[in-house]
C-alpha cells in the first residue's frame, strides 16, 4: 500500500487550500430581524448621525453648565425652572441664563443648555426654583449629536459577522433589511459499501451513516447550507459522477471516507478529476485525521475527510469551517470559545505530530480539570462525552498531569 508523500502540519495545509480560493458571496437581502449570524456583503453606512438630536443621559435638569461654576453643597447655584422636557417631543421653549428645565433621561435637550445636573445633585428651594448642589462641565450627562454615530460613517464593514449588537445598530438607523452573503452551499457525500442510512437496520458488517448528519449540523453552524447527496458505493464511475454533480450544483463538496491510501480507496484520483489544480493537500500531520485531502477543483474546494466520525468532526473543524467563513466573505475568523483547565494526567504525544485530544471539564474549586476522553476514531459518543478538545502542539512529546491548557469548546 502507499504511503502519503508528505504530512503538512494543519495551519501551513489550510493556508495552501485557502490560498487557492478566490470567494466571491453572493448577496441576499433579508430582514435585519432574520440576520443574527449572517455575514455584509457590502459596507453599511449611516445615513443620519446617532444620536440625531442631543439627549440627557440621566434623570435631571438641563442646565447652561457656566451657570453651576463653583456650585457646591454649602454655596448652591439657584435656578429658575423653564418647564418640563416631554419624552418624544422637541422642547417649545429655548433656555435662558439662570434657568434650567426638567428633564428625563433620553430627552431632548433644550436650546441654550449643554449640560444635565443629576436630580440628586438638586433640591427644591422655593416654587419654581432649584439648588444646584455642584459644579458641570459642558457636556456632562449628555450624549451629542453624533457621538455615536456620525453621517456617513461606515459602522459595519463588509464580511461581519451580524452579532445582536449589531442588529440593534442596524434597526436604530432604520435598516429593517440588510444585504448579507448568501449561505454557501456544501454538497456532503458518504462513501463506502459498509454504510447505511441511519433508519435502515445494519446488517452484519454494516453501519449507520453518522458522518452526513454530524457535517451537516458543523456546516450549518458555520454558517453554510449543507446538501446531502446519500451514500455512495466503492466504485469509482459512480463516486465521481455523484461528486461532479455536487460540484456543479454546490459552492464545495465534502466527501468522507476512501481517503486513505489503500486500492479500495478512490477519493484523491476522483477528485483530481473533478477540475484544476485538483488535488494540493494529501496528508496531514494530525492525530486524528492524517488522510486527508484538501483540494480546489475549479476555483471550488473539495474536502476528503476520513471516515470514522470522531476523525471526520475533529478534521472538519480544522478544515471545513474555515472554509465556510472563506466562502462567506468573512474578514476574520470567528473567536473560538476556549477554557483555561488543568489536565488531569499524562497525555503522552508523538513529536513532530498535532495532537487533538477530547475532554470533559470538571469543576473544581479553583477552576476546571480537563479529563480525557479516551476512545478509537470511529466510536462517536467518545466525541459526545467530551467538552472541548485540547491540542497537543507538533514541537512537544505530551503534555504532564497539572499542566494548564486551552479547551477548544465543541
């Protein structure tokens, strides 16, 4: 049997894939309340300044702040009430010196006052007058017209990713829909004469497709829409018709199993079939997950992933999600949500190799413990059992019991 030609560490084997990729989204208007999560497509700009008229940022009174210099609780500056600022109306009447208006907060100011005094930095000396018990600086307890916010300004940049502030900032500027990227569309094929639709009974020798349901939920939460092109047997006309047609009709394709160098295993020369430069990446120095194929078939990607299902997930993270936020526009990855833990025992590694290791985390007083998950690749509830997954980096030989690492949240 073969071996592979090369092992690519996994960050210098995404960078070649990516390199090779030339996305150009598609845009899709939708309304903003729909986009939680979605990626601009294009640059959002203010059409009018946020705030658009100047508000009190506390319960209070408007005030001209020269009027408060040198107010203190022993020597307060006394002011005549104006009136009352309604909420949802603009003042009928312009502030004068010495006088000052009740105010709400997220009123609008009157003309002539630039600041607000805290109604408890007041009190009632007689009808219609105030004691201002300290001294305001311009602009204290204000918001200005544009500060934050100013006409034209770009808020949002083109590949964002819409979180809730977001749509909020959208909404209070008056953009009810948005242009974001269109979902990429990710063709998922199952390969191998052993596998079955998860509803068919296995019979001796057979499984359960888990891999097209475990990538379809990954792609999904990536952002991508998965399209699943059923199980396909070892054979090589019928593999690369199944996959040319999911080329054709998807963004990318991802296809798990027959990744390995083995006769029975057809998936690299299929691929390389499918269109230029074919495949660029077969082999990765990782554990689980060293057969895999990173391709690009004219101008689209196409992923092999083995086909045991925890190899299959770990290796999609790794590779199949970036290339979902890369069809998408976006400018940068995501954060990925990690826990600082102490590992519970050894894990021993083989240098020279990225080790990904599942975990569950344990709370302890100070913190987490982070308890290894032990299990073959192709057993999925080793993988479901875990929290998070730790990496165990090329350059070290293992890490030791009370060593303080990184979960990576599953």
């Amino acid at each position: 049997m073969p071996e592979f030609l090369e092992l690519l560490p996994p960050l210098e084997a995404l960078t070649r894939l990516l390199e090779r990729l030339a996305p150009s989204p598609k845009p899709d208007e939708i309304d903003t309340a729909q986009a939680l999560g979605r990626v601009t497509v294009a640059p959002v700009v203010a059409p009018h300044p946020l705030p658009a008229f100047p508000r009190a940022t506390v319960d209070g009174y408007a005030v001209r702040a020269a009027d408060t210099f040198g107010a203190n609780d022993s020597l307060p500056a006394y002011l005549q009430v104006a009136g009352e600022i309604l909420m949802g109306a603009a003042p009928s009447f312009e502030l004068q010196p010495a006088q000052c208006a009740l105010i709400h907060t997220g009123g609008m100011l009157p003309q002539g006052s630039d600041a607000v005094v805290m109604v408890e930095h007041t009190q009632s000396a007689r009808p219609g007058e105030v004691e201002v018990l300290r001294a305001l600086a311009t602009g204290e307890n204000v918001l200005k017209v544009g500060e934050d916010v100013a006409a034209g300004q770009e808020v949002i940049p083109a590949g964002a990713r819409l979180r809730p502030a977001e749509i909020g900032g959208l909404v209070a500027l008056g953009f009810v829909r948005v242009q974001v990227a269109r979902r990429p569309r990710l063709g998922i094929l199952s390969s191998g004469d052993e596998v079955v639709p998860p509803e068919v009974e296995p019979g001796p020798g057979q499984v359960r497709d888990v891999n097209a349901y475990t990538l379809g939920a990954l792609v999904e939460a990536a952002g991508g829409q998965p399209v699943t092109y059923g199980i396909v047997p070892d054979q090589e006309a019928a593999l690369r018709a199944v996959a040319a047609r999911a080329l054709a009709e998807c963004d990318g394709v991802v296809i798990t199993a027959g990744s390995s160098a083995s006769t029975r295993d057809l998936t690299a020369q299929v691929i390389n079939a499918l269109g230029q430069p074919g495949v660029l990446v077969h082999g990765v120095n990782v554990r689980p997950g060293k057969p895999t194929i990173l391709a690009v078939c004219d101008g689209k990607p196409v992923i092999g992933l083995p086909g045991n299902p925890v190899s299959a997930l770990v290796i999609a993270s790794l590779f199949v999600t970036p290339v979902v936020h890369a069809l998408l526009g976006l400018r940068r990855a995501p954060f990925q949500p990690g826990v600082p833990a102490r590992l519970s025992l050894n894990l021993p590694s083989q240098a020279g190799r990225e080790d990904w290791i599942p975990v569950r985390l344990v709370p302890v007083a100070d913190g987490y413990l982070a308890d290894p998950v032990f299990g073959k690749s192709n057993l999925i509830f080793s993988l479901a059992r875990a929290d998070g997954l730790v990496c165990i980096p090329a350059d070290a030989t293992g890490l030791p019991a009370g060593e303080l690492v990184q979960v990576v949240i599953l």
